[in-house]
C-alpha cells in the first residue's frame, strides 16, 4: 500500500500558534513535576503488584544457580531470552511478575486495548514465528497471545517462573553471580542479567488531594477490575456489563483513555471524562489484514516494512521513496516529501529543512484541530478537546469513535487544566472547577513511571554492583554506559531499552537490537572461557563522551512543550522519555554494534576468570 498526502490547511499563522502553544504550556507547568504523582508503592503497591487476572499460586523458594537471568517477561524478555537459547544457553530463568508473558500486553487488558502502531511492524517474530496480525491495530488480546505464542515457538515456558517480583540484586565477588532476592523467599544465584523492564513498567497514580477519601471503587487502566465492572477478562469482548447502572469518571486522556472512553461511553450509565491536556486524534482506518497482500510478501518483508516505518516516522522519506504504513506516524514525513518533490529536492540547510519540517507540523496539528469541529457538535467541548503544541509534544494517537463520544447525551468532559488536574476527591466525588462530579467508581488512565527515577521505573529496590555500588545513586549523577547496555563497576549485567542508543521509530525491533547483541556478548564471553565481563571505565567514558558530541539537541522542542512524560513534567531537568539517544540514529548504531562484533576483540571490555 501507499498513499498520498493529507491535505493540511493553506495558510497558518506561525509566530501566533507558537505564542498560543507557549500559554497553554506555561498554564499547565505545575512546581512539583514527577513529584506531584503517587508511586504504586506502601498503600497503593496492589496497582502494581496485585494480578487481577490470575491467582498467585504458592510455592517454595528457588534457590538455584543459573547462567542467564532476564527480568522481565514482556517482549524484550521474550527476544532476550529467545537469543539467549539462540546462542546456547541452557540455564536460563526468566523472571516475570505477570502471571504469564506479555508485560504490557499482559497487564492492560481494558476494553478497546489495541496496538497504536502498524501491528506487521510493532508484533515481532512474525516471519520467525509464521504469524500473520489479523489487522493493522492489533487487539490487545491478540498481542498476548502472540507474547505466549513466542514462549511456546522458543521454548520458554519452562524457563519462566511467574508472579515472581525482584526486590533487588547484588554483585557477589566471591560467586562471580548476581544474587537476586524476590518477593517470594527466591536466592537466585545468576552468573549474567539482562534487565527487560521496559517504559511503561510501573503505573502511577495521579496526586490528587484526597484520593485516599474516595469511598467508591477505583482502580487503575493496567490492572482492569473485571470482577466490578463485568465483562471477559481476555479484554476481546469489550462488554462491561455491570457498569449499566454506574457513574464513571476517568481521569487521563493520553493514550489510554483515548481507546478508553468510546467503551465506557457506550456502555455506562454516566461518563465524566476528566481532561487536562487533550490528546491529538488522528483518523484511524483500521482494516482487516488482506489475504492477497499477504501472497505478494517475500521473505525478510517485516524488516524492510520496519525500515520503511522508520523513515516515516523519524528519517524522511529519500526521493520517490513509497510510504508502505501510512498512519499517523508518518503523516508529516509523507507531505514533507511532496513538497519536497514539488520543489524539485533542493539543497537544504540543516536549518531550512527544520524550518520546513516545523511548518508541517504545524500544519498537521492545524489539520487535526480542524477535524475536532467537524466531529463535535457542542462548540465549549469541542475547544476544549483541541491540542495546542507540537506533534510530538505528546503521544499522538488515532481513533474513529473518541471525538465522537463527546456529542453522546451520558458523556461530559470536564477540562481541569486551569487547576492543573482534578482539584479534590472526596467520599463520593470528583472536585474541578468548583463542582462536584459524583462517582461510583474512578478509572486512573494516569500513566506510568516513564521519565522517573530507575528504581521507581524498574520497581526494584537495588541494584548494587562491586562494592556494593548503587546502580541508582551513579545514574542519578549521570546516565553512564558502554553502548548503552553495560556499566563498568557492574560485571555481566545488561540493560535494556532507551539507555543511550540509536533511537528506532520501532521499539520492538530496537529491543532485538539490544538483546541480540547482548547474547552475542555472553556467548563470546563463555566462548572465551571467562566467567565476568564488563566495560572498563575508559571504555564507558568514551561512549558517554560520543553521546554528548552527537546530541540532537531536542531541549528547545522539549521545552515549549506542554508537561507530560514526555519531557519529565517539563521540569527543569528535561529528561526525555527517549534517554539520551545516540544522535547518528539507529541504522548508524546498528553499525557501530556490528562493526564491534566484526572487530573480534571485544574492545573495551574487561573479561575475568
Ligand atoms: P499517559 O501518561 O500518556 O497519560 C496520563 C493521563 O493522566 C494524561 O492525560 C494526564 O494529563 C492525566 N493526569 C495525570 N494526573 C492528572 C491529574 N492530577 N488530574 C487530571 N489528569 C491527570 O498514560 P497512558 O496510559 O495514556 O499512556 C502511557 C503510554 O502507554 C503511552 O504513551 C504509550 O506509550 C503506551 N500505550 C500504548 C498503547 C498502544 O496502543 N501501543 C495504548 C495505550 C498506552 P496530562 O497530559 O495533562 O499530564
């Protein structure tokens, strides 16, 4: 498939969106930034640690010694421990706090949960696994299962042990091991770790005062209370039954609750939706996969889909290049390159290309504030419901029924950006604006700890190297690693995710990336007969120093835009939900990981017996 570009309005007044972006930022910085949420933790620790969906079935401690840990079951843990037994591991354990595989995709089961992005890019394995999505945004229930189904295909079930959370990790020098300690009583002796915690890990809470008042039922998005609100569990029936007769507020409008609320809407006898930044919402146009597309795919065709996505979503588009996803995500590189060929390709500055690529952007969010009125019929909501920044400011999304809801008689939209979110919750209802909303039951589409401190993302308590060495506290200084994945005064620990690496409009074909590449390093490592491996300072200095010299600074973007996770509540600190990326991008650090294997020696590593 390819297609043409979206029609964007002809003329825009830039210096004005700008001013207007500017005001609606400031009014919404709050002084506390990440402080102002509450950590799943202490009273709160069941929306993080208590499974709604599967009993927690007793057992007796494990104490064993193994070669390769991977904590985390979602699908870096599933790559990572797929490479793993690809590079010969045997002893592996994978340790999950899910009662199966999955991670997100086994924890968010609310209704109308789908993949947001081209599912035959973000569903990995696909040719591996011979699995084909049955459509281009994938139901939830059919991620998961594709999670079990890469269990099954590499072998991995008996590897797992589930329900099992890690509560910390220490280097043993005399071992030469990781010790890992869980909350089951385990003393897991593992010579290598891979860390697969992934970014959406841990949800938070919002901090409204007097969320602790609140007599009524309330839980959060990622751990779906089936048993109050009715409905199949699998999430792939979307019915709530027994929210008939129930008033339900929601808070958040990111992602989440934009696949959220057209659910609710339909099927609750009142819906509150409480807003403090709109999300933009793009057309969505979900179609099932076409069996005759599928005959002309040739081998190795979700990789060169991946790369085609990638270059829509953040390279451009080379001349004459075709757009195979066509989404959302690849709207303004796919305009930006007919303009480009209108012009016959010019030779652009780096500057002039970003002033053109800005004026994009703002003509694409002009576009999608435009669609709110041709949707909305009350003229108040639809205004409110309008994103004033620039795309990706916040995660865009995509959906044909969430404007919609809006102009049903049961739904009211409660803008609570000028208090900067709810005000208050009292026994039996929601305080903004000065009015009481009241509710039998709060749904948190409130997030997760993405940009926040490593422990309360990671959800273990320590993580202690040689020396007793605190992972937390050094990273706290200062992100520091070798190519992103290893840390010196750590020895056979890895970590994953968006930790100085070249950044992927694919995350999962990024985390292979990662994954692969840290098997190769703990087979060469046992190949070589050494038992350690780590970076040597040197080593790590150097790389911390390339990502410094090749930053693509992002810190004006950042900060113009509105507070999220995407830039750290706009604090003072603007760390990205990205990390600190290696500027030249993926493919070229795809490169740099290869040209490092090729080399042979294992440069900068220290290897010990
Ligand atoms: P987000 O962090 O994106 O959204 C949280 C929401 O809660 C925001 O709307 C936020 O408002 C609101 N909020 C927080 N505190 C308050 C408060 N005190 N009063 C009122 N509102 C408040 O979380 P999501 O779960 O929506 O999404 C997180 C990520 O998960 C996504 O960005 C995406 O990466 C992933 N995801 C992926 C999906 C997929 O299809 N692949 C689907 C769903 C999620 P504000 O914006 O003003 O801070």
């Amino acid at each position: 498939m390819t297609c043409a570009p979206t029609q964007t309005p002809d003329a825009i007044d830039i210096p004005a969106l700008r001013e207007k972006y500017r005001q609606e930022r400031d009014r919404r910085l709050r002084h506390d930034g990440q402080g102002q949420f509450v950590a799943a933790e202490g009273d709160y620790a069941e929306y993080y640690e208590a499974d709604p969906y599967k009993p927690v079935i007793p057992r007796e401690p494990i104490r064993d010694e193994i070669d390769v840990a991977v904590l985390g079951g979602g699908f870096s843990g599933l790559l990572a421990a797929a490479r793993c037994r690809q590079a010969g591991v045997e002893a592996l354990r994978i340790i999950e706090l899910g009662g199966d595989f999955g991670g997100v995709w086994y924890w968010n089961r609310y209704p109308g949960i789908q993949c947001d992005n081209d599912a035959y890019c973000y569903m990995p394995l696909l040719e591996e696994t011979g699995y084909m999505p049955t459509k281009r945004f994938a139901d939830g229930a059919e991620i998961y299962a594709h999670c079990q189904r890469i269990g099954r295909h590499f072998d991995l079930y008996d590897h797992a042990i589930f329900h099992t959370l890690v509560e910390g990790m220490r280097w043993d020098e005399d071992l030469k091991r990781w010790r890992i300690a869980t909350n089951r009583g385990d003393d897991i002796k593992a010579r290598f770790v891979i860390l697969c915690g992934g970014p959406t890990n841990r949800p938070k809470l919002p901090g409204i005062p007097g969320i602790h008042d609140f007599k009524g039922h309330k839980f959060h998005s990622a751990r779906w209370d089936y048993d109050y609100t009715g409905g199949d569990p699998t999430g792939a029936s979307g019915r709530l039954d027994n929210l008939h007769d129930k008033r339900v507020a929601i808070i958040g409008t990111g992602a989440t609750g934009i696949q959220l609320v057209p659910w609710l809407g339909k099927q609750v006898k009142h819906l509150t939706v409480f807003q403090r930044t709109p999300s933009s919402v793009n057309h969505r146009g979900n179609t099932p996969t076409d069996p005759e597309w599928v005959k002309t795919l040739q081998p190795g065709w979700q990789k060169e889909r991946q790369v085609n996505f990638h270059a829509g979503a953040i390279g451009g588009f080379a001349p004459g290049q075709s757009d195979l996803v066509c989404d959302l995500w690849t709207e303004i590189n796919r305009n930006l390159q007919a303009k480009m060929q209108a012009a016959g390709w010019p030779q652009l500055s780096p500057a002039e290309y970003g002033a053109m690529y800005e004026r994009e952007d703002y003509l694409v969010m002009e576009r999608l504030r435009g669609r709110v009125d041709t949707i909305v019929e009350d003229p108040a909501t639809a205004a409110a419901l309008k994103p004033w920044y620039r795309f990706m400011c916040k995660r865009p999304t995509s959906n044909d029924e969430y404007l919609q809801t809006f102009n049903r008689p049961n739904v009211t939209l409660v803008d609570v950006s000028a208090t900067q979110g709810v005000e208050r919750m009292t026994a039996d209802a929601l305080i903004a604006n000065g009015t009481a909303y009241e509710a039998d039951c709060v749904i948190f589409a409130s997030g997760f700890e993405v940009t926040s401190d490593y422990e309360k993302r990671w959800g273990i308590k320590r993580v202690e190297g040689r020396g007793g060495v605190s992972l937390f506290d050094m990273w706290r200084r200062r992100l520091q690693t070798f190519h992103g994945f290893s840390v010196h005064g750590f020895p056979n620990l890895f970590v994953t995710g968006y930790t100085q690496v070249g950044l992927s409009a694919n995350v999962t074909a990024m985390l292979d990336q990662h994954v692969s590449h840290i098997a190769w390093i703990i087979g060469e490592t046992r190949a070589r007969g050494a038992v350690t491996v780590e970076p040597s300072r040197a080593a790590m200095d150097a790389w911390v120093r390339i990502i410094d010299e090749t930053k693509v600074d992002m810190t004006q973007y950042q900060r113009e835009c509105t507070p999220g996770y995407y830039n750290n509540e706009g604090e003072a600190e603007l760390r990205s939900n990205v990390g600190e990326p290696y500027g030249p991008g993926f493919d070229a650090f795809d490169g740099v990981l290869a040209g490092w294997r090729d080399q042979g020696e294992m440069a900068g590593m220290m290897l010990g017996r």
